[in-house]
C-alpha cells in the first residue's frame, strides 16, 4: 500500500485518483512494494517530461506550439497512463501548462511576424546597398563588397521566399550593372594606355635625339618640355611603363651629366681667367696717373682677353678696374664728358659695343660667331642687372648664356 495506490494478493495494481481507483497494470516479479516502486518510476517519467516542457516555456526558446503539442499528449495519456503517483495534481500542472502555451503561442505568432518584418527589412537594406555600390566607381572595394554581401544575405533567415527572392533580384541586378560598368571603365582605361605608351614611346625616342647635344641651354629647355609632357601622357600598361620611364631618364641623365661635365670645365677655365685678371688688376692698381695711361691702355685689353671669371667674383673684379679706370679719368683733361652712371656700368657699355662691332664684323666676314654672340649676351645680361636697358644686335641670334657654376640636376619621376 501507498498515499497513490496498492497491489492486490493476485498482483494487480491500482493507482488511487480523484475519481477513484483504477487497474494500471499488474505485478507477479517479486513483493508488492517492488511493483509500487516500479509504477511509480513511470510516474516520476511523466512529471519530468512535464518539467521539461514547463523550463522550456518559462525560457522562450523554441517555439510554444510544439511545447503546446507535447502538453496535449501528455494530458490525452494521462486517464490511462500506467503509473502510480498523484496524476491529478500531474494533470493540472499540464492544464496549467496548457494555459500558458495558448497565450505564449500567440505572443510567438506576433514576435515571428515582427522577425520577419526585420529580416525582409535587413533584407531590402542589402538590396539598397547594392544598387548605390552599382554606381560607384571605386572599382576594388565596391567590388569586394558587393561578394561578400552574399554572405550578409545568407545570415538573414525568417523571410518567406517571394519576398527574398524579389529582392535577391535586385541584388543580382545591380551585380550585374557594376559588372558591365567595370568592364567598360577598363577596356576605354586599356585604351587609353595604349595611346599613352605610344605618346611615351615617342618621348623617349626624342629624349634619346637630344641626349647627346651640347647645345646646352636650348636643350635643357627642351628636356623640361618633354618632361612636361611625359606628366601629361598618362600612365602606360603596367608591363612596359617602367621600361619607358628608365629609357626616358636614362637619356635626360645623359645629357645633363655631360652638361655638368662641361659646366665643370668651363668653371675651371674661369677660375684661370680670375687668376690672370688678379695679376693684371694688381698691376693695373699700383700704376700711377697719368704717366701710366699707356700702360693702362695695354692692361686693359689683356684684360678684355683674358675672359670670363666665375660669377660670384666677377662685379668685384670690374668694380675694382673700374676704379682703376676712373682714376685716369680723373686725370684726364677737362673736355671729357661725365657721366651719373657708375664706371661699372660705363665699362659694361664699352664692352658691348666693341662686342657688337666684332660681331658684325664677324657676320659679314662668315666666320663663325657663337662665341662672340654667348660673350655680348652675357655682358648684356650683366647691364640689364645693373637696371640699364640694350638694343638687341641686328645680326645676334639668342646665344646660349654660360653659367658661372656647376648645376646641379635632379629628376624625379612624376607620372600622373
């Protein structure tokens, strides 16, 4: 005997309910306490999987319908259920639980619309995405977004198939206006490096013309323009703009370097000149007016021969004959005009008319007159300095300016 029930002399077992006793079964496997035991064992199964389905309501996982499902089993089976254990109080903490699934399933029902309505939204943003991403132009990134958003898309679940799949298409649409768009910039990009290649190929072919001048002046001026030009060309395909561009630099550095080369020489040359002026200025110095005015005379064209210096010592060099020269002046007679000008730019002048007289002398003689042009145009250059005006020669073409210091060149590469 126990509180729910009993086992007769013949081992049949009764369960004790509210309606009275009932047979659940019969035991004949040894004493009676050993068969109660057994039924209620299956009693203790039954309140369990009741257990069970209460914890997985109060949790909110899973879906209350199948909670609800196995709740109606459970109440369906407990009238003829083969155990031994208070089943009323079993069957009302399934009714209970019965109660609270109805109210739980309609609360699911209206969370899985409120889901679904997130997730098509999740959905349509993607789809959004993808339509702006189809009209970028940031082909790397707009194109790796666009796959991986896939990935994105596949995470988003609860969306009834019309809809996912009217959106999908939007997607796929948008993929495929970014592809065409991609493929066009690049061909028209293709294009354009081939026009590109042609222009530097040309470039280089003029660099590599010009690599061996020595016209210096006209020359660098002209590498610059085939510089600014070389900018201005775009880039060529990949496989052949570095070549170009060392072609290109190679014949730029050969021309510059021989131009160094030769700016070197000449300043060496200069630095001859200065010592040979130094020895005439110092002699000319310790002359004393007017006895030595003849000898004056003779310095100066020594002087005069004795060409270029450098350029940081030339204006001291003419100052101090120029002086030199004023002091005779000075001691000349009365009837020489004076002058506001200084003797620096008095003795400038004097230079370039003798200059432009050789020179025309040279012109109509056919000589050659580079050198006489190069020398009137520096002394030129040294007037315009000093804030004094010239007439250009009428035979004297733009000669090449000599630089009194060794440049220095520098080439950077700079595409575009």
């Amino acid at each position: 005997m126990s509180e729910w029930g009993r086992v007769t002399d013949d081992g049949t077992v009764y369960v004790k309910t509210g309606d009275g006793e009932r047979v659940v079964g019969s035991w004949h496997a040894g004493p009676p306490e050993q068969g109660l035991a057994h039924f209620a064992r299956r009693y203790e199964q039954l309140a369990t999987e009741v257990t069970i389905l209460e914890a997985r309501l109060r949790s909110g996982n899973g879906d209350p319908r199948q909670v609800a499902t196995s709740a109606e089993r459970l109440k369906e089976g407990l009238p003829t259920a083969a155990a031994v254990g208070d089943l009323d109080a079993l069957g009302r903490r399934v009714d209970a639980l019965l109660e609270k699934t109805a109210s739980a399933v309609e609360e699911h029902k209206v969370a899985r619309a409120a889901a679904k309505e997130v997730a098509a939204e999740q959905l349509a943003a993607l789809a959004e995405e993808a339509e702006r991403l189809a009209a970028s132009s940031s082909w790397k990134d707009a194109g790796e977004r666009l796959r991986t958003l896939g990935q994105d898309w596949k995470r988003v679940t609860g969306v009834d198939k019309k809809t996912a799949d009217a959106l999908w298409e939007r997607v796929a649409a948008a993929r495929a206006r970014f592809a065409e768009r991609r493929t066009t910039h690049f061909g028209a990009l293709e294009k354009q490096r081939s026009v590109s290649q042609e222009r530097k190929e040309k470039l280089v072919k003029d660099a590599e013309k010009l690599a061996s001048s020595t016209d210096w002046r006209p020359t660098a001026d002209a590498f610059k323009q085939l510089m600014n030009e070389w900018k201005a060309a775009g880039r060529a395909p990949r496989e052949v703009e570095d070549s170009l561009w060392a072609a290109f630099k190679a014949a730029q550095d050969t021309f510059f370097q021989a131009r160094s080369a030769s700016f070197a020489e000449k300043d060496e040359e200069f630095r001859g000149n200065q010592k040979v002026k130094e020895e005439i200025l110092a002699e000319a110095e310790a002359l004393e007016a007017p006895g030595g005015k003849a000898r004056l005379r003779q310095l100066q064209e020594k002087w005069d021969a004795a060409g270029k210096v450098p350029r940081e010592v030339m204006k001291s060099l003419e100052d101090r004959f120029a002086k030199v020269e004023e002091k005779f002046r000075g001691a000349a007679d009365t009837s020489h005009v004076k002058t506001t000008e200084s003797t620096f730019v008095v003795r400038l002048r004097e230079k370039v008319a003798d200059l432009e007289k050789k020179l025309a002398a040279a012109v109509a003689a056919g000589r050659p007159t580079g050198d006489l042009e190069a020398q009137l145009e520096t002394q030129k250059q040294w007037l315009a300095q000093a804030g004094v005006q010239t007439e250009p020669a009428a035979a004297a073409e733009e000669p090449e300016p000599v630089a009194s210091k060794k440049p220095t060149t520098a080439w950077v590469r700079a595409d575009s």
